[in-house]
C-alpha cells in the first residue's frame, strides 16, 4: 500500500497547509460548539438583568411607572396605564423566558420593540443599542443548546400540537437563513460606528443616535479605521472580535470610558462565536475550505488517497483518538459493537436507580454528525489481518464484513475478569454496559419486592443482604449507593419489612478499601460507609459464589442472593486477533508510542494496553488515561503527516484519583493535595459532569443529581428485563 505520507506529498496543496489548516479550522470549530452554550448563558443572564431590575423597580413605585408612561416616553395609542402595564409584563416575563430559553425568539423580539421604543422616545444610551442588537439576534438565532427552546424542539417538531411544527420549522428557517443577514447587518452597523468615531465620516444627528460610538473612547483613529475596515468586509472575525473586546475592556478599566458595561463585550462574544456572517470574507474562506480542505460536507467527498485509519472501540480512549484524527486529513472509520459512547463510571447509578441509561450514554453517531470524514458502523470485531491490514467484523444478520486500515487504533477496553472461576459471573454480574446496569438495579430493586411478598424469615433476611465484591472505586460506590436506596429512598415504602433494615456488605482481599488511595483516605471512606451502616470485611479472598451464598476463604459464609462483582478486569482480546504478546491481564504489550512490536501502523491504547508510561509504572485503567493516549496517538499521526521528527514517548500525567460515598463524602487524591468529605464530593460531581458528552446528558444528570440530593429520592426505580433501557 502507497505511503500515505508520500501521498499528501502529491497533492495540489502542501503537507503543511493542508494538515495545520485542517486541523486549526476543525479545533476551532469544536471549540466554539463546545464553548457557546456557555457563552450563551452568560449572554441571556446579562442581557434579561436590567429588564428584570427596571420591572423590580416599577412594580414597587407603580404611581412613578404611570407617570413615567404619561409623561417621559407616552405611546400616542396606549392609555398611559395600559402602556405602563405592558411595558412592565415584559420586563418580568420577558426575562424569565429569555433566562430559561423558552418561547425565546417571541420574549426577545417584545424585549426588542420595547427597548427600541425607549432609545427612540426617551434616553438614548449605548447599552440600548447594544441590548437591541443582541436581542435582534436571538430573535433570528434562537437560544443554544442550554434551553428549554432547544431540548423539546425535537419533540415538538414531531408532535401534532396545533402549529408546533410549523413553529419549530420556522425557528430553524430563521437560524439558518436569516441570523447570517442578522450578522452581517450588526457587523456593518459596528463598523459604521468605527468609521463615525474615527471622524472617516460624520453621521447626521438622527444616525448618530443609532450608532454606538461611546464605547470606542479611547481607540487610536488609524486603530479604529483598521478594525472598521475589517468588520465592513468581514475578515478574522475571530481575531477583531476578541482584539475590540480586549481593547474596549482596557478603556473602561483605566477610566477612558465614561460607561463601564459589559453588553460591547458579550455582542463581540457573540460575533466572534457565531462568524461574520453573509457577504464577507469570512464566508468566502469557509466556502474554499470547505471545498478544497474540510471535505465536511459528505463522507462520499473525501478524497479516497486520504489515509484511511480505522478505530475499534468507542470508549474514552477511541473517541479521543478519533476527535483528534478527524480534524486531520484523514478517512477515519470508528468500529464498536454498540451504537452508543457510555460514561462507565456513573454506570453503578443506573445499577442503584438514581440516573436512567440514556443519561449517560451517547450516540456515537451524533457525536460525529458535523464530519464528513468519520464513518460509523455497529459491528463487532473477530478478526484482525496483519499482512492483508484487515479487520473483519460482523453481527447480527450482518454476516462477516471487513474494511482495510493504512492506520489502527484499536481501544475496546475491557472486560469483567473472576479470576479463572468465569461460572461465578451467573451469580455475581459486574457494572461494565447498560445492560449490566439495568439488569443489577432489577436484582437490587427485586430483592425488596420480593422480600415483601413472603413470610419466609431466613430468606428475608437472605434477601436483604447485599453483597459486593471488590472495594476499588466501583465497589466502595456501589456499597454506598445501595445503603443509601435502602435507608433514605424506600424506606416508606414498603409495608411488611423495612428497606432500612437491608445489609451490604463490601468484601476485600486486601486490608483496606480503596488500595490505589492513600491510606487516610482508605480510612477516610472506611468512615463514611461505616456511617450509611455499610459492613467492611478486608483480609478475606471470596472462594465460592453460589446462587444463595458466598464463602470467604473456607470458613466464613455469607447467606445472601444478590453478589456484585467489582473486584477484577480482563482485557479484550485483541492480542489474540493480532497474535502479539500480552501481560497476565491479556493487554497487549506496546513500545513508548503505544505500537504493537513490529506492527509500527497499529496503536493500542486504553484497558487494552499494557503500557509502563506512568513513571514506569502500569497506566492505570481510568478515563483520563485513556483520553491522554488517544490524544497522544492523534498528535503521533499528524506529526506523521507533516514529516515531522517522531513525538517523544507517551507520558501519562496523573491527574488524581476520585470515589464517592453516597449523597455526601467522596474522597480525591491529587498527590500533594488530598481531599475528603463534602468538599470532595461537589469535586467529584464536577468533574464527572465535565466528562460527559453531550450537553443534554450534562443538564439531565445535573437535574437529577439535586432531585435526589435534596428530595432523599430515586427516581428511575423500574425492574426491567435484561437489555431494556428504560
């Protein structure tokens, strides 16, 4: 197979320009989709306060409103109360609607008349023409995805409530036709602001009113030209935006500006995150990039001597690997046998009916809708070509299939491992997909059920004995959670035997839980389940697992029917689909840059891996570890492509250690800095929100999170068959 360095050497455009450009274009790209939501948020909050402040004021002074109404800025049609009254409605409602993104474009286009009406009639300021054109904007643009607007458009669109669909259709008319005029026209009006400062031209009284001059006090005439040139033609919009912003802040800092604001900021927030808009340079850019570097478009436009680099597995490690890859030049096919991303680490809550499966699991697909040159295809692996550079897949009624790799990454994790006893796992499931999940919270939730149903003491108290296996994160996680739902969440709810009563132990072959911890925050755990009345047994090798009961070594034995595992993994068995060595946890043994030994185009990352990366020691199979190989793999490829020297080795940087016990405590180990209690968890919490995708699954397991926090409730409480995803 032609080297497909020696390739992108042939091409019209250089290595370099093709592959920087690229790869700038799509990380920008990804930031602002990342960043926007965000951005929005803090936009509608700024924009809705002085709404909300002058509302506050009139309802509290209402014979001032009348007067003001009657007097300062009269509408010719309007009684003065009527106008008063309208005028207050929006300032309360209007607010409240923009702030939670619902019915937003009808809120910000009342908010809109009214402020226009104010800068026409009454005072004219700068922050009213600033407000004016962001909420112009909205109008057109609606909110991000942060909204109630954005979360039930889907829903709505699908419905058959009366002009739903023609409401939502319409949105999207107006975001994607209209808010580039919309851009463009405030991108002109800004510039005939520089212009007008800049003394370029002197605008009659009326315009002047209309143009926001003041809040370039302080800007160079020739800086003010520069810029005002820019925005006419729409060049760098990223660029002016951030320079104006800068600038304009430094002048309202030191004084120069007689208004300090931040609405100059946050329309510049949004220029700079949105484009410029139509009939500029900008777009000019896009549309040659688009044809002549991003290929975005349909996957059946990218170039076919593009190196086609198949990736297996869809978890941390391979969505990293594939998001870095896919702003280069490169054809990239993502291969997992399931259709959907998931956050294992939350999975224990689905287990213990405080989240739903869709919380925390992700399409893949959706996650690459906006690249054309990432594939996606369901299947599962069986084979892997070394000579012929195949991986065969397959599935059901899909028969075996196979696709051709210049490069492969292959990251499909890991899997429950009981230590040579696999017959154990019948009777003790561990957490790894969603039907693992769904299927414990079904035991879990069954042992109660069933325990109200009959009158058989022994086995009550059979039943409500709750077993775990293993007290790594997982394990001290699922202890405390289960002591929780058994305490606090069902405790009322049953008639014949109390939920409170329920004992779980947690089982350890070592002598503390959380080994990989410090040996405080081992204790410190210790203590908090320990307080939720979770029982620690350390010291004991589970030899036995039987449908009603555990042995510990060859005395002690447990009467329970519900064991969980989380005491070992296994990797997958990718060193047997490329015959390669691998440790005794079957991960297959890599040189410094993650390559299989005489397989330089293959990389393994992730649980799969058997790297020494971490100061010499095993990378430990977390999250974070596996995104930084994905990402190092990326950066390896592209520096391939741009004939650059060889990246140095792969260095895992250990960013710290997370577990949380219950509602409350958790405990964090950074290193120097070590964490336990309430301070820890609201950590744990953040962090784990930051690595969820999507912005859907953040809000939902947020809202759900503070449900259950400040209600003592679960919620998703269904027993389910094995495999629903309820």
């Amino acid at each position: 197979m032609t080297d497909p360095t020696h390739q992108l050497q042939e091409e019209r455009l250089p290595p370099f320009v093709r592959v920087t450009l690229r790869s700038w274009a799509k990380l920008y790209s990804g930031g602002a989709e990342v960043f926007w939501p965000f951005t929005d948020i803090i936009v509608r909050f700024f924009v809705a306060l002085p709404f909300l402040r002058s509302g506050i004021v009139k309802v509290a002074d209402w014979e001032t409103a009348v007067f003001l109404a009657a007097n300062e800025y009269p509408v010719s049609w309007m009684a003065p109360e009527t106008a008063a009254a309208t005028g207050l409605a929006i300032e309360l409602i209007g607010p409240l609607l923009l702030l939670a993104g619902f019915f937003t474009r009808p809120a910000a286009l009342a908010m809109a008349v009214l402020t226009i009406v104010a800068q026409a009639v009454y005072v004219p300021t700068t922050t009213n023409l600033m407000l004016i054109a962001m909420l112009l904007w909205y109008v057109a643009q609606g909110p991000a995805s942060f909204s109630l607007d954005r979360l039930l458009a889907p829903g709505l669109k699908q419905s058959a409530l009366p002009f739903a669909r023609q409401s939502v259709k319409f949105g999207e008319f107006l975001r994607q036709r209209v808010t580039p005029l919309v851009m463009a026209i405030i991108r002109v009006w800004f510039a005939l602001a520089l212009f007008a400062y800049s003394d370029l031209f002197e605008p009659s009284i009326t315009l002047a009113t209309w143009l926001p001059t003041t809040v370039l006090t302080g800007m160079p005439n020739w800086l003010a030209i520069t810029f005002g040139i820019l925005m006419l033609v729409g060049f760098a919009a990223s660029v002016v935006s951030y320079a104006l912003g800068i600038l304009i802040g430094i002048f309202m800092i030191v004084g120069v500006h007689p208004d300090v604001t931040l609405y100059p900021i946050l329309l510049l927030a949004i220029y700079e995150s949105r484009g410029a808009g139509l009939m500029s340079v900008d777009s000019l850019i896009a549309r040659w990039m688009e044809k002549n570097i991003l290929f975005d478009r349909d996957y059946a436009d990218i170039p076919d001597h593009w190196p086609h680099i198949v990736v297996v597995g869809a978890g941390f490690g391979g969505l990293a690997a594939a998001n870095r890859l896919k702003r280069l030049p490169v054809r990239i096919t993502v291969i997992d046998k399931r259709n959907y991303h998931l956050f294992q680490p939350l999975l224990y809550q689905i287990a213990t009916a405080t989240l739903n499966p869709a919380d925390i699991a992700t399409p893949i697909r959706s996650l690459f809708k906006s690249d054309g040159n990432v594939r996606v295809i369901k299947g599962e692996v069986s084979a892997i070509d070394t000579e012929t550079k195949t991986v065969t897949f397959g599935g059901a009624d899909l028969g075996d299939q196979s696709v051709v790799y210049d490069k492969l990454v292959i990251a499909t994790g890991a899997t429950h491992s009981y230590f040579g006893k696999d017959e154990w796992g019948a009777f003790a499931p561990g957490l790894k997909t969603v039907e693992n999940g769904v299927a414990v919270r079904a035991s879990i939730l069954e042992a109660f059920e069933q325990a109200e149903a009959i009158n058989d003491e022994e086995r009550i108290k059979r039943l409500l004995t709750f077993v775990i296996v293993g007290a790594g994160p997982t394990g001290v996680e699922l202890a405390g959670a289960i002591a929780e739902l058994s305490k606090f969440s069902v405790d009322r709810e049953f008639r014949t035997v109390d939920p409170s009563e329920a004992k779980v132990i947690l089982v350890q072959s070592g002598d503390r839980i959380l080994p990989a911890f410090p040996s405080e925050l081992s204790e410190k755990a210790a203590q908090s389940l320990d307080q939720l009345g979770v029982e620690i047994r350390t010291g004991g090798r589970v030899t036995k697992i039987a449908r009603d009961h555990v042995m510990i070594g060859d005395e002690t034995r447990i009467e329970t029917e519900t064991v969980l595992w989380a005491a070992g993994v296994a990797a997958s068995p990718a060193a047997k689909w490329l015959k390669v060595e691998s440790d005794r946890s079957g991960r297959v043994v890599v040189d410094d840059h993650l390559r299989v030994a005489d397989h330089e185009d293959i990389f393994v990352i992730g649980d799969t891996a058997g790297s020494n990366a971490w100061d010499g020691n095993p990378v430990p199979g977390l999250a974070p570890a596996a995104k930084q190989a994905g990402v190092y793999v990326g950066a390896f490829v592209e520096a391939e492509l741009l004939g650059k020297p060889e990246l140095a080795p792969f260095a895992y940087n250990h960013q710290g250690s997370l577990a949380t016990i219950g509602r409350k405590s958790a405990v964090a180990d950074f290193g120097r800095f070590k964490l336990s209690g309430a301070i820890a968890w609201w950590l744990w919490g953040v962090v784990h929100v930051g690595f969820l995708t999507g912005a859907r699954n953040r809000a939902t397991v947020i809202i759900n999170w503070i449900w259950s926090f400040f209600a003592n409730h679960s919620g998703i409480r269904l027993i389910t068959n094995r495999g629903d995803t309820v």
